[in-house]
C-alpha cells in the first residue's frame, strides 16, 4: 500500500473514532449517514474551491481586472463544464465551519444541503438532509465539522476522488462491523466485489445491480474499465435499492467518482416493483440479502421472472437468482448476458419448497457457467458461509467480454467448478481476507491481480478454462503454461450429466476432490517408527494426564 493511501486510512481511523463518539445519540444504523454526507459536503466545496482558484489564475493571466473577476468567478458554467458540482455560498465548507459554534448548527447543515440539491437538479432528493431531526449535541457536532475540515480535497481531482472513496470505503466497511447483520446490505467485502468483476469483465455495454447497496459493484467495474484502457462512458450503469437511506449513500458515492447512474426516480423493492423491466443486461453483479422471507412472494406466484419454477414463499434465494437470469441480455452480435453474483451456500444443494427442481431446471438449460465456493469468516455482517454463481446466456458463442474468442465446443454442457475455501488469511481474529486487491499484489504496469494472489489463482483458472488469451504480461516459464487443467483440491470442469448423476446438487466440494499431498521425501521405512514413537509418547502423556484428572475427581468426595 503506497504512502498516501496509508496516511488517508490513518485519517479515516481517526475521523471514524470522533464518529463512534455520536453512537450514544445516534442508532448505529444511522450514524453512518451524519458522516457520510459531511464527507460529500466538504468534497464538493472543496473541488468548487480548487476549481475557482484554478479559475481566478486564468483571469488574472488574461489580464482581467480583479473587480471584474467576482462576477465570472461566480459563473455557473465555469463549473458544472468541468463537471464540478456548483455550491452556492450558503452550502461552501468555510462559512460552516466558521458558523459551527452556533447552536442551530444542524440547521444550517440541512440548509446548505438543500442548497446544493436545489441547485444540482441530478443531486435533488438524493443527499441526507436530516441532521436537525437527530438531535445532535451541537458541540459534537462541531467537533466532527472542524475535523472533517482537516481532510483536504483540494488536489488533482482524480487523487481527491481516489482518497475520498478510500476514506468511504473504510468507513462502509467500520459501519458494516458495527452493525451487524444488516450491514450486509449494504457493504460487500472489496475482495469479493474484486473478484466478480475481475471474472465477469465488464469492459463495455450495460450493467445492472437490482441490490446495488452503496454502489461498489459499479464503482469497481468502472476502474475495471479503467485499468483495461477503456472510457467510462462505454459502460451504462443500472441499479436499484430498496432502503431510502442506503439508495442516497449510493447516489453519492456515485457521484463523488464522477459516475452517471440510473438508479430509479426513488428507492423501490426490487421484486415488487421492478424499476428497469425491459432492461436486458450483458452484465449483472449483485449480493443480494440471504434467505429473507417477507420478499413478497405471496404476491407474485405467476410473475413472468419465474421461467424455471416458482420460488418458495418463504425463501427470495432462487427468486433472486431468477430475477438475474430474466435481465440477461440474449445471445446476439456481441455475445450473450452473463451474470456474477453473491449467494448463501444453501443454494447449492436445498430441495426446500421446490428450490432442487428450479436448480436443475437452471442446470439443464446449460446456463451455470462456474461456481466458486468461497471461505468463511470474508463477511463481516453474517457467518452465513457464501458461494459465487456465475451464469451465461452463452456458452459457444462470443462473449460481451473484449477480446474473448469463441470458446472452445467442448465448454458447452460444462460447468466450472472452484473450492476456494481454503484460500485467504485472517486479517483480524474474525475477519479473513483475499489477496489481490492491494497495489504489491498485482502485476506491476497492471491493475491485474498476481497469479499467486488468492484472486489471481481463482481468476486465472477461470479464464484458462473459457478459452481467453493469455495476457501480454504472462510468461509459461515464471507462471506456467496458459492451459487450463483440473486440480485436484481446487478446480473440475463438470460435464452436465455428472452434475444431473449427484442430484443437481452444485457444492463445489462433491468434484473437485481432495488435494493431493506433497511428498516430503522421507522414506517410509524411517517415517514409520518415528511415527509410532511419536504416537506412543501421546498417549503416554494422555494417560498421564488422565491420571492426574481422575486424582482431583477424587478429592472432590472427600469431607
């Protein structure tokens, strides 16, 4: 991790403490809201700040007089053409901060938000302006204003953009910890979001989150496109929420990295009113919430997303699973819809209220590209351990991913299947992480991940199997031969009748076997007796302390 990222995280460490400082007035789920829009309010009038600096400098070397500047300094096109957010006076930090003391601080807070919406008609209704409602302690809340001032946003846009969305995603991840359970619904890990992208590609055409949460999916496929040489105007972004709060967090994070999305006119449950019906979408990502059972399904028992069996009333699993199939794009010039998403484990062998016949229904209509069995302890809301399912419109044909070539016939009626569980380290005592996320874990002059790393043993095996390129930086004699083959522990490629043989059931541990154990070359004639001697010490010490423990289970009778 490079100098400056590390300083914004030790910022970021230190402005999240003067945050959990506000818990005892604000409820946890909450809070992350007072933060979050402070955070973008000082963003934006700190890029409106550079932006006139940057302005005045030009005026002056035009030889403007200063008396003259004022007027186009305060020219709304000046700014909104440098796709920078215009803030009038009321909303611009430092007359905040400078009017922080007051007691009525709040007030001026909603007040400067709703300015910014007013006069950012893409923002309207889309930012928190609810601070006077919480009742916050004005002298908290000016402390948590004067050290947010310290953070500048003043740099090169792209580095201010980068150091902000480091410090939100920092902070995501604190309040998903805090939380609890629910904060999975709003915050995935970034390894695993980095992961369903570096496998999906999504280098050109629309995608779509129906549970985008605060919008990392997307932010993370744009800097996919990004790092490939690609525009961001190539992808079309598509994304729906339900939760009111969590859909302004996400219009915001957007936004803060310069990302136009249609994510609704307003926040709305995916299943019960889907916002983008007609959208066929060549690339969806989604973690959508685990096992929830008030989803609606009562009310939707003959909806047309159902093409391969009705999902239970009690369960939404296959009824998201469904939801993603019926919005992937149809085989056409540029390939067909393909779909990476988060889901319970369950989902890979339940029979529960018909979810075993939906399965191979999805099986036999040679739509599950891959499944990766992931780690425990990845997710700090839920123990729940989770899998990923990748699904394709098209197996044969090219695929929306550029540069892909026709694959090869024998991948049609295959499934990939990756039993990752092994895989990852503990970052803390409950939080395990993947490698191949951080800047020393990819290939240097890339943004792609080391073949060593976790991802990049996952992403690779994958990509070998589809039929893509090698890519230029890769070299058979340091990585080996870019050829895919099963190992045994790790990765099989399943024919569909072998899948149909274990029931349907899709748990990547029934195929790909056990890993093989390395030899330590010792010979078995000297490996045998060391063994039995170590053994015998064993039990010579077990039945030591057996004797030890019966002797104080005797005491205990005694008067």
């Amino acid at each position: 991790m490079s100098e400056t990222n590390n300083t914004d995280l030790a910022y970021a460490d230190t402005l999240w403490k003067a945050a959990d400082a506000l818990r005892g007035q604000v409820d946890a789920a909450e809070y992350k809201h007072v933060v979050l829009g402070l955070l973008f309010l000082k963003y934006i009038s700190d890029s409106f700040a550079a932006r006139r600096e940057q302005l005045e400098t030009e005026l002056e070397k035009d030889g403007i007089p200063k008396e003259q500047r004022e007027p186009l300094l305060e020219n709304r096109d000046e700014y909104t053409a440098e796709r920078v957010f215009w803030v009038p006076v009321e909303a611009r930090w430092a007359n905040l901060q400078a009017q922080a003391v007051r007691p009525d601080i709040a007030v001026l807070i909603d007040d400067a938000i709703l300015a910014v919406e007013r006069d950012n008609p893409n923002l309207k209704g889309k930012l928190p302006r609810d601070y006077a409602r919480r009742g916050i302690e004005p002298v908290k809340l000016k402390g948590l204003v004067d050290l947010i001032a310290n953070i500048g946003f003043k740099e090169d846009r792209r580095i201010a953009r980068d150091r902000l969305g480091r410090v939100y995603e920092y902070f995501l991840g604190k309040f998903a910890a805090a939380e609890g359970k629910l904060g999975g619904e709003f915050y995935t890990p970034r390894p695993v979001v980095r992961l369903l992208v570096e496998m999906l590609e999504p280098y050109e055409g629309r995608v779509y989150d129906p549970c985008c949460g605060s919008g990392g999916m997307f932010l993370q496929s744009e800097r996919f496109v990004e790092s490939h040489g690609g525009n961001q105007t190539d992808v079309s972004i598509f994304g729906q929420e339900s939760n009111p709060t969590t859909w302004r967090l996400a219009h915001m994070n957007l936004a803060i990295h310069g990302i136009e999305a249609n994510l609704g006119a307003q926040p709305a449950d995916t299943f019960l009113r889907d916002l983008h019906q007609d959208l066929k979408a060549d690339f969806v990502l989604a973690n959508p919430p685990f096992n929830i059972s008030d989803w609606g399904g009562h009310l939707l028992r003959e909806d047309k997303r159902w093409a391969y069996g009705t999902p239970p009333v009690g369960n939404a699993n296959y009824a998201w699973i469904q939801h993603f199939i019926h919005h992937l794009a149809y085989p056409n010039g540029r390939g067909g819809g393909v779909a990476g998403f988060v889901m319970a484990n369950g989902s890979l062998s339940t029979n529960t209220g018909g979810e075993g016949e939906i399965r191979k229904n999805i099986v036999e209509a040679d739509l599950v590209d891959c499944i990766v069995a992931l780690p425990a302890q990845l997710f700090l809301t839920t123990g729940i351990p989770v899998c990923l399912w990748f699904l394709t419109r098209d197996k044969t044909g090219k695929n929306v991913r550029k540069g892909t070539p026709n694959r090869p016939e024998g991948r049609k009626g295959e499934t990939l299947f990756i039993d990752a569980r092994k895989l990852g380290w503990m970052q803390t005592r409950v939080n395990r992480v993947l490698s191949g996320t951080e800047e020393h874990e990819e290939v240097p002059g890339t943004r792609d991940p080391l073949p060593s790393s976790d991802i990049g043993r996952i992403v690779y095996a994958y990509r070998m199997w589809r039929g893509e390129p090698a890519p230029e930086w890769w070299s058979d004699e340091e990585h080996g031969e870019w050829k895919y083959e099963d190992r045994p522990g790790f990765c099989k490629a399943v024919p569909t009748e072998e899948i149909a043989k274990q029931g349907h059931i899709l748990t990547p541990g029934r195929f790909v076997g056990a890993m093989a154990m390395e030899d330590d070359d010792e010979p078995f004639a000297e490996k045998y007796p060391r063994l039995v001697a170590e053994l015998e010490t064993h039990l010579a010490e077990g039945e030591r302390l057996g004797q030890i423990v019966r002797e104080q289970l005797a005491r205990v009778d005694e008067p």
